[in-house]
C-alpha cells in the first residue's frame, strides 16, 4: 500500500526515501533468515551422510542390514546419551582406525548382543 502523499511531493515520482530504507530493512532480515535456514540444511546433509557412512560400517562389521545397523546405531545414541551424529562420527573413525571410547565400544557390544539374540 502506497503511503499518502507528502506536501509538496509528486505521488507519481515514486516511493520515497523512508520507505526504501525499511524495504532493505525487510530483505536483509529475509536474507539473514535464508542464510540461517541454509546453514541448518547444510549441517543436516553433512550429519545424514556421517550417519550413512556409520551405517555401513556397522553392516560390514558386524553382517547386518542397513536397518539393523541403523537400529545398533540408534540404540548406543540412546544408552550413551549421545547425539545420533557424534556416535555416528566415532564410529567412522573407529573403522579409520582411531579408538572407540569404552563407554560407546560397551553399548556397541550391547547392542550387536541384543541383535544376536533375536
């Protein structure tokens, strides 16, 4: 909606100064909530791909589905309290080389042991 028009201001010259300034105002928050939202997706991709890297060495450790191996996943996440993603990322570490710490090496046992029951 158009502001009324000033004393002394052609309406036909276009918007004035003030509402300019809040246009900017208006796409610099958008582009700030664009950028935030571009970050969030990003660390979401990123976090799906460790996921699905720990999945597979979860299948080819311990020769089974990719579904079970996201449950073994899901499970030691939930016993150690853990972000899903940072067990996701030790895991891959783990199969890099790098140790495991004994309590994620303990709900990994654990877990396998619960699957081997079934």
């Amino acid at each position: 909606m158009a502001p009324p028009a000033l004393p002394g201001r052609d309406p036909s010259a276009g918007p004035c100064v003030v509402d300019l300034v809040q246009q900017v105002k208006q796409l610099r928050a958008q582009v700030e909530q664009l950028q935030a939202k571009n970050a969030q997706l990003e660390r979401a991709v990123t976090s799906h791909a460790v996921v699905d890297q720990a999945i597979g060495v979860l299948v080819r450790m311990a020769e089974v589905g990719p579904q079970d191996g996201f449950t073994v996943l899901r499970e030691i996440s939930q016993h150690a309290n853990t972000k899903l993603s940072s067990i996701a990322e030790q895991i891959v570490k783990y199969a890099q080389g790098a140790a495991l710490p004994e309590t994620v090496l303990a709900e990994l046992r654990a877990a396998f042991s619960r699957r081997s029951r079934r």
